[in-house]
C-alpha cells in the first residue's frame, strides 16, 4: 500500500481489488446466469461482499446505505415511470387498445416479415417518445402477442423489440439518456446524434438483414394459421374494436413530441385508456380500477367462459402489481451499487489500466469495457456517464478528442447493453414485460451488442480509414494512431 494523508482514508491494492470483483462475478454470473437463483437475493449477497470489502478501509455501512439512499433518489422518478408503465398496460388492455393493435398485426403483417417489423416499428415508436420502456411495454408487448398467436419465436421477436426500442432511445433528442450522455461529456445534443450515426447505422443494418433472414425462415406450417384466424375471431368477439382505441397511444407520442413530463402522459393516456373502456367497452368501475392496479384479467369480460387458454394468456398481464418486484429489484440493484461506489475498485483498476493507454484504438475500447462493466454492476445509467466522464474524459482532451467520441463510446457501452444483463433494472424490465428471458433474447437483439462491436472497430482502423468515425477538438493532419 501507498502510503496517504493522515486524513485520507487507505485504498486497496490493485490486487486486493480484483476479489472482490472476483467474488461477484461468480455470484451474478453463476448464480444467477446459470442456477437460475433470484436476482435479488444474489445483489444482496454481492452487496454484502462488496461492504465488508469497504468496511476493511474505513468505509461503514451507514455510509453504504446513506449513498444508496442518494441513488434511490436520482432514480425515483424512473421507478415511478416504471409503475406507471405497469398501469398503461392494463388500462391499455381493458380499453382493448392493444387487443386492437394485436389485431392489426395478425392481419396485416406477413409472418415472414414480423421480425423486421417489430424492429422498425419499436424504433419509430421510442425515437418520437424518446423511450425504450414505454415503446417496449406499449408496442413491444402487443408484437410479442401477435408472435405468440403466429407460433414464431418469442426469443427473436422480443430480440428485434429491444432492438428497435434502444435504437430510437440512442438517437433521440427526447430520450433522457441521450440528453444525460451528451451532458456529462459535455457535447452538444445534435452533435452527439449525428456522431452517433457511425455507429447507429451499421447497427442497425446488421439488425435488419438478421431479421430478414430469420424471417425468410419461416415457412407457412410454421405459423399457426388456423391459429391466426381463430384469435382475430375472438378478439372481435370480446372488444368492439375501432380506431378510437389508439386515442391512448396518440396521447402518448403526441405529449412525448410536445416533450411534456412521461409521468403526466403516461397518467394522462392511462386515464384516456379507462374512460374508453368504459364508453366502449362497457367495463364497469370495479373493473376498470382493478385492470390499472392488480392488471386486466379474462374473467372481466362477459363472455370470459369461452376464452381460450393460449388467449387469456396474451391478455391476462399489467397493472401496478406487475411492476412491484421490479421496483423491489431497484433497491437491491441499488445497494449493490452503493456498496461497488464506496468500496473504490472500479475507480482502482481502471485508474492503473487508463496509465498503460497509448492509442486512440486503446483508449475508445477502454472505454467501451469500463461503460460495459459499470453499468451490468451499477445499473445507473445516469450515474455512470459521469463516472466514465470523470475517469476518461482528461484522457480523451489530451489526445485532442471531441467530447463527441467520449458521449457515443458512452451510448454504445452503457444504454444499449444494460437490457441484456437479467440483474439490472432495465433487464428485469423486459424481460418481465415481454415474458422471455434475457439469455433468451440476447443473441437476437442485434442493434445492442453489435453497437459495441462497430464503436470499437471505428477506433482501432481509424489508421486506416484516415480517422473515419473519429473527430478531433480541431483540425489535426496527424492520422489517428491505431
């Protein structure tokens, strides 16, 4: 150890950091990767690891907990999107909005096609509101119900969701994490967009050709046309669908293009969704307040004896209830990170790693690694952009960077990547709102690992594509080193 100020608390060798991180890796990956054990529980366990860790350097609980507490602040009014999305959902469903949407899909969209679809849809949809969540739990959820009718992967087609919902996250001047990233680097908005493209393309070229593959796959035995038929048969049986039932999700993009608070419109079109239900629907009070809180359930509807079960299925989901154990993850994510925070490693071992960086190539993967590892740990998104700020941004003013390169490296290591891991908040989301599992759908949600891919590859041939991808403070005719 290094000798310190009398005042200043001892920190850890670099080699009594790396068990901790060890520890955990085995605890998250291991336990929850591959025993299946609540991802709660194993948090909390990697929490505790990482609190005796800091309580070894002076470091008490109290003071995990007072940071958590912090964190828990910051992040309140995600948890009550999150709850409010929950609620969106069910009123959504009673009003028949989505059963109407999932109409729609069953008999307009080609089976071969609804893989593409659903990413160019969820895109469209997050890029005008500026949100993952709420495209992925309003349009998303009702394309996981029509690829549930039409037999086809659910593993592809929420893949292609997630997709499509952190392309229009990534590029959109409404997203919150879009505005977050190019603040804390300290580029401006538009111009961190349009650097994004260099990578946002390709991404998303890849995503497609890979649905269109996938879609070409399948054949017509494959999707269950008899199916098709008899599920746009009931739902025209159970709701009087019409066009006024996509007044909610009017309400939803036109008050996220008029950028008005997304608790307000969420509220607002969750309400609009209930008064359709029923003027339209005829549901009586009882039953309108129930489908909000607890979630919609077949049992409501008049006729709910001749259900079938694989359609009860597709409409028995949301309310608040849906997302309490979410919520509840939130806490546990949180102490985690708390404890990470306090106990110094990260700041340790990325401190010693940014020292031996010599190259643009280096420092860009560098980057792209730590925002990757931070955020499957912290799962704060908010949080880490002015970590990796703090620790790689004099990095990048020294090699005369535009803040532009650090605020994209950002994007393509932390808000497109957290939805794959199942312990952080934004994976337990999706997975929990489309019904698949993480491992699941990761391979198939192209646009958010290949971004990664593509940041890193524009940074190391930089050399030879004369800096392509890469934008300097100032005009330099030094080529970017490899």
């Amino acid at each position: 150890m290094e000798k310190k100020d009398a005042r200043t608390p001892p920190q850890p060798a670099v080699a009594m950091a790396l068990v901790p991180v060890a520890i955990t890796v085995v605890i998250l990956v291991g336990g929850i990767g591959i025993l299946k054990y609540p991802a709660e529980l194993m948090l909390i366990f990697a929490g505790i690891v990482f609190t005796l860790f800091a309580a070894r350097y002076g470091i008490t609980l109290a003071q995990v907990l007072e940071d958590m507490g912090e964190k828990i602040k910051q992040a309140l009014p995600a948890i009550l999107i999150l709850l409010s999305i929950g609620m969106l959902i069910g009123a959504w469903m009673v009003a028949g909005t989505i059963p109407l949407m999932v109409y729609y899909g069953l008999e307009l969209i080609d089976p071969a096609f609804l893989y593409v679809l659903a990413f160019i849809i969820t895109a469209i949809v997050a890029t005008f509101t500026g949100t993952s969540w709420g495209a992925g739990g309003t349009v998303g959820v009702a394309l996981i119900g029509v690829a549930q009718t039409m037999d086809v992967s659910l593993a592809i087609t929420a893949g292609a969701v997630v997709s499509g919902a952190y392309f229009g996250d990534k590029l959109s001047p409404l997203s919150d994490t879009t505005n977050m990233s190019s603040l804390a680097a300290g580029a401006d908005l538009y111009e961190h967009i349009r650097h994004m493209l260099y990578t946002a393309v390709p991404s998303s070229l890849l995503a497609i050709a890979v649905f269109l593959i996938a879609g070409n796959s399948i054949g017509d035995s494959s999707a269950n046309l008899d199916a098709i038929t008899s599920t746009t048969s009931e739902l025209n049986a159970l709701f009087d669908l019409n066009p006024t039932l996509l007044i909610p999700a009017a309400v939803v993009l036109i008050g996220s293009i008029l950028r008005k608070s997304p608790l307000m419109v969420l509220f607002v079109s969750s309400m609009s969704a209930l008064l359709l239900a029923g003027i339209v629907q005829g549901f009586d009070g009882a039953d309108l307040f129930a489908s909000a809180v607890s979630g919609f359930t077949t049992e409501m509807l008049p006729s709910s004896d001749g259900v079938s079960d694989s359609l009860a299925e597709l409409l028995n989901r949301g309310g608040l209830y849906s997302m309490y154990s979410s919520a509840f993850f939130v806490f546990c994510a949180f102490f985690f990170a708390a404890a990470l925070e306090k106990s110094n490693v990260l700041r340790i071992l990325i401190g010693r790693m940014i020292e031996k960086l010599k190259t643009t190539g280096g420092l860009v993967a560098a980057t792209l690694l730590s925002g990757f590892t931070m955020i499957v740990t912290i799962s704060n998104a908010l949080v880490t952009y002015f970590l990796i700020n703090d620790l790689y941004g004099e990095a990048y003013r020294k090699r005369n960077l535009h803040p532009v390169n650090l605020s994209r490296s950002m994007e393509d290591s932390i808000t497109i990547t957290e939805v794959l891991m199942p312990w952080t908040v934004s994976g337990v989301f999706f997975a929990t709102t489309l019904g698949v599992d993480n491992f699941e759908f990761l391979p198939w949600a192209v646009f958010n690992w290949s971004g990664l891919i593509f940041s890193a590859l524009i940074a190391f041939l930089a050399p030879l594509t004369r800096g392509f991808g890469i934008r300097y403070r100032e005009p330099t005719t030094t080529s970017a080193s490899s």
